[in-house]
C-alpha cells in the first residue's frame, strides 16, 4: 500500500518529539508538513523544536509552519512547564534552521482544500486553535480530510490540568468545540486512552541501548520527563494510522464546556446509537490501547532513525 499523507499540528513537548519520531521512522506514513501552535510552551519554542527534531530525525525537508500563538478567545497561551522552560527538558539539539513564512493556518487550508479530497490524514497532538481557525475560516475545510486524528480531552476520568479538564482542551476550549463540531472523519485520543500508554523505566533505557542518535535523544528526554508524566499520549494517535489494531474504541456524540469557568475543557461523552450515520459531533472515542505492543512499535521505528 501507499504511504499516507501526513500532516502533525503539535506543540513540542517531548511526547510530541517522539510522536514525530515514530513519523519520521514510519515507512506507512509520508510526512509532508508539520504545523506549530502554542501549548506546551509558547509558539516560537514550539516551532523551533519541531525543526530541530525533525532535521535530527532526518527530515529536514519537511516543512514547518508555526500557527496560532494564543488560544482563540483569549489573549496570552496557557502553557506548562512539565516539558521543561525549553519544552525538550533541556536535552539541546543542533540546528539552525526556522520555520517557513507562511502560517501554519494558510499552509492548512491551500493543503486541504487544493488537494483531493481525502488525500490528506491530519494528527493534532497540542491544542486545537490551528484547526479550529481553518475551520472558522473555511467552513467544511476539515471535512476534506480523510482522517482528523486528535490527541485530547478526558471523558471518563479526572483531567490532568484540572479536575476536569486535559490540558490541550483546556489551553483552548473554544477551539476544540469548533473541531469537534466540524462534521469531519474525527478519531479522538483522551486521557482515558493514553493512560494506558505508561513508558516503564525499563522501556525508557532500552533507548539508550539503540544505536541512533534520535534515540539516544528520546532517552535524554524522557528521564526527566517520566518523573512527571509517565504515559507517552502524543504518539497514540499517529501509531493509529501506522497500525490500527492497537486500538479499539466506539461511536460517541462529544461536547466540551468552552465557556469560561471551573469545568473549562471538560469532556461530556455519550454512546452513539450502533449503525446510526455519523453526525456532526460524533466521533471515534479510543477507549483501549495495547500498551506493550505500542511501546514496542515506538521503540523498532525510532531505532531505525539516524
């Protein structure tokens, strides 16, 4: 078969460089464009470090466009620190290189809607405000992908932002009400199924043993980084499109509180009714990861990476 079209919207974030990593070392996917957006750390130190690992993962070609700087209705990012003030947990990587002029939105909408319809798989691993403002833009512009893969929300169990919320929903809520609304081909991956993607320390190691600079790398990163946060959620979604049988889930119809206040970001989940048509708001909820056999897909695709 063809390798799939690709296009990542990410805000690197470790996770997310492992989730490019598996990209990169993935010979299902072709990776042709990757987008940036404040979350993890804010917009500049997130574009920066997708070219960085890219060009160390031997994808210097691929274009990087950064985004959106601030959520849609707000007027600064919200962003953490779990991923270090550098957003790599202070492992630095060689390169010059910066993004492209154009933004990460316009660079969307022309791959989208000159393109086939169908022809592209867009994964969102940050928040969704680059999204949501090509929708906004151009409505039913995100109906022309063939998949929309997303990496966010919590729909039955505590968020880990707040009480309720995951943090890409929570740093721009209005924006994932208009992606989820969006009437597109929409798989999401929530807390409840990343929570089974725990990197052990003994998977962590293992990457210092592989001869690849990428992965000697990924080691560097995720020791700090696991005192934290154990579960690698980021590379859910694109191991989805590599190998879909490490996945199961259902038909939901979701929603997410996008008004201001103590439930911001909050996920509210109802099972779909079996072999009813797909409507607008409904989508694939994971509800189950093989957590042992994603790890290992991570581990073989990063290993063959220089």
């Amino acid at each position: 078969m063809s390798p799939r079209d690709v296009i990542i919207d990410c805000d690197p974030g470790i996770d997310d460089a492992l989730a490019l990593m598996l990209a990169a070392g993935s010979p299902e996917l072709r990776l042709i464009g990757v987008t940036c957006v404040a979350g993890n750390r804010p917009l500049a130190q997130t574009a920066r470090n997708a070219c960085r690992v890219l060009d160390l993962a031997g994808c210097a070609s691929v274009p990087v466009h950064a985004g959106c700087a601030r959520p849609i209705a707000r007027a600064e990012p919200r962003c953490g620190l779990v991923h270090g003030e550098d957003g790599l947990g202070g492992v630095v990587l060689p390169g010059e290189r910066e993004p492209q002029g154009r933004h990460a939105t316009d660079y969307l909408a022309r791959m989208l809607l000159q393109g086939a319809p169908g022809s592209i798989t867009l994964i969102a691993v940050g928040p969704l405000t680059n999204l949501a403002m090509v929708e906004i833009q151009h409505p039913g512009a995100l109906r022309r992908a063939r998949d929309v893969l997303v990496m966010g929300g919590a729909a039955f169990r505590a968020g880990n932002i707040t009480p309720h919320a995951e943090f890409n929903f929570y740093a721009d809520p209005v924006a994932a009400h208009v992606v989820l609304d969006a009437g597109a081909s929409l798989t999401l991956f929530g807390l409840d199924a990343t929570e089974q993607a725990v990197m052990s320390p003994q998977w962590i190691d293992s990457l210092a043993a592989l001869d690849s600079r990428c992965a000697q790398a990924a080691h560097a990163m995720l020791r700090g980084y696991a005192a934290r946060e154990s579960l690698l959620h980021d590379a859910c979604p694109v191991a989805c499109v590599i190998d879909p049988s490490l996945f199961e889930g259902e038909d939901h119809a979701l929603s997410v509180d996008w008004h201001e206040g103590s439930t911001e970001g909050r996920l509210h989940a109802v099972p779909a009714v079996p072999a009813a048509p797909r409507r607008r708001g409904v989508a694939r909820l994971i509800t189950r990861v093989e957590g042992d056999r994603l790890l290992s897909l991570v581990r073989e695709r990063v290993a063959r990476l220089p």
